[in-house]
C-alpha cells in the first residue's frame, strides 16, 4: 500500500468512493486530496479530504473501503494532515476523529439483536435541524408497516436516494447538533461514513409531520452501524432503538448482524446514569478490554427479543486500532 496525492484531473478515479459528490468541492482553492492505493492492481480503496486554512487544518472527508478497514489505513491518511499542520501551516486540527472501538456480534437468531452503550444526552433537539429532517419526508424510501414491531411512527430513507447536497446538509447538520446521543462520540465530524448504504430512521410528531427523534445507520455488507441517536427524551431513543431493532431483523433475516460501537473512557462517559434504567446495564469494569452484562428482562416490553435474554462475553479482544475514526 502506497498513499498517493490526486490531482484534480485525477478525481474521477476516486468516484467510487464518493457517494456525495464531496470532490466537487476539493475542486476549490485550498483543498488537498490523498488517496490508499493498492500497488499490486492500482486501486484506490481509501481518501482524505483536507483543507488549509490560515489558522487550521481541515479534515472534511475520511473513508476506507470496508475490505480495508481495521489495518490502520485511516491512521496514516490521518498522519498527512498532522504532517501539514506540524510544518507550520496551521496551528491546529479541526476536525473530531475520537478512538474508537467496534466489538460485532453475530445474532443467535434472526430476532435477537444487542443493545448498545450511549452518550448521556446533552440538550434537546431544536428547530433548524428539525426542519431539514421534515425534509427528508420529500424523498420516501423502503420500508412497509408491516415490517415494525413497536408502532407505525418509523419511515427509513435511504441516504442515496436523496440529493447530493440535500444528504450532505442533513449528515452536517446531524454530527455537530447539540443534543445528539452518539454511541461512539463523534458529535461533530461524520465524512467518514460510507453515504451510499447508511440510511435514517425518524419517528413523527404526533402533528404527523415533523420529526422528534431519528436514528443514523450505516449499513455495510455483513453488519449495521448505529452511529446517532437524536431525541427529546430518553423514552423516544428507546423506542427508536427497539424500532430500528425491530425492523432491521426482518428486512435482514439471517443476514446482518449489528456492531456495538463503544469508548475506551471512563465509565460514566461510556453508559449515562439517565439511560441505566433504560437499558439494565451493569458495569463491571472498563479499560482496553472490557466486561460487560447485558440484561433485557425488565426492560420495556419494546424491546425486540425474548425477556430475560443475558449477553456475556467477560474478554471482547478488542484491538487498539488507534485513532482511525471509523472501524470494521
């Protein structure tokens, strides 16, 4: 693997990677482009986006093929833009690429699937984000009814087919939003996510319109991401939870497994207090290994799956990936 800089010529050889016409905008002054290249067939399988301002480096865009992630590609592309800014073109890196751990789990059946750790909740959605997310309403995807367990409040919309700059506005909108709910803490920075299979999940207002909480998912081959959770209360991200769950088991029997994606911080930034009673977790201690007890008995009843289930796995031989923003 060789990384090699791609001029503006050159940007068509990166078009499948690009799900968003992100590289349109590279075209302006200012911006930089580095791509992984595989040497023994040429083909590029990861990019960075940078941008040089006076005062700082910019990261707009990371992303590695799937077949390529989880062997540190993304850390050295991460290196060119330390590179810049330590020879003095700017002062600091803006952009937020928090170490990240993802830990899959094959479901036992085709019901059955794992809830997950969260962000505490920082403040309630307001109004400008809001408005984009209705927006979305203009562009009805997939799936019926028939396919939810909690209630008919959930309608998906596939992110690829909504307009370039309409998806980009919502994703930017979605990352640096006060009041997301992240399961890995990326509240500012979200390029990284492979646009063409990640889709949102939203539940209406009771005026039948308007949203008051949604889900971002990436859904790659083998497994679904949970990246965001937005809402107004600790109820609705439950019930968003139990709803993605719900529908993801029959759109995808026997086919796709969900990732628990969590922090290698301290405990009480890992699983919020005000989300314990929700979700039954006990925590028996943390640290680049971690042992965890999942209960659902108890739990409300909209939760998919049967009561009393208990996931156990005391050593998740996480690997320290480092800092590369987005694992599989």
């Amino acid at each position: 693997m060789k990384i090699v800089r791609i001029r503006k010529n050159r940007f068509k050889d990166l078009e499948h990677l690009d799900q968003l016409g992100l590289l349109e905008r590279a075209s302006f002054p200012g911006y930089t482009v580095y791509a992984c290249m595989d040497e023994s067939d040429g083909h590029l399988f990861g990019v960075i986006m940078i941008y040089n301002r006076r005062d700082a480096i910019g990261i707009e865009w990371l992303y590695v093929e799937g077949r390529y992630r989880g062997r540190g590609y993304a850390d050295q592309l991460l290196d060119i833009a330390f590179e810049m800014r330590d020879a003095g073109q700017a002062e600091y890196i803006e952009a937020y690429l928090p170490q990240v751990y993802a830990r899959s789990t094959v479901c036992p059946d085709e019901e059955e699937f794992l809830e997950g750790y969260f962000d505490e909740i920082s403040d309630m959605v307001q109004g400008e984000w809001l408005s984009s997310l209705a927006a979305l309403n203009l562009h009805p995807v997939c799936i019926s009814k028939s396919h939810l367990t909690r209630n008919d409040g959930y309608i998906y919309k596939a992110l690829a087919d909504l307009p370039a700059t309409q998806a980009s506005e919502v994703l930017h909108r979605l990352a640096g939003m006060k009041g997301t709910v992240s399961l890995y803490g990326v509240n500012e920075f979200i390029y990284e996510y492979d646009y063409q299979t990640s889709f949102i999940a939203f539940e209406k207002g009771d005026d039948g319109n308007d949203p008051v909480g949604a889900v971002l998912v990436q859904d790659t081959a083998e497994t679904l991401y949970p990246a965001f959770y937005v809402g107004e209360t600790r109820e609705l991200l439950l019930g968003l939870w139990s709803g993605f769950v719900s529908a993801a088991a029959k759109l995808y029997p026997g086919r796709k497994r969900v990732s628990v994606i969590i922090r290698d911080q301290d405990p009480s930034d890992i699983v919020s207090e005000s989300l314990d009673d929700l979700f039954q977790v006990r925590r028996e201690g943390y640290g680049r290994h971690l042992d965890a007890k999942i209960y659902r008995s108890g739990v409300s009843g909209d939760i998919p799956g049967d009561d009393g289930l208990v996931w156990d796995d005391p050593d998740w031989g996480i690997p320290d990936w480092g800092n590369t923003g987005w694992m599989d």
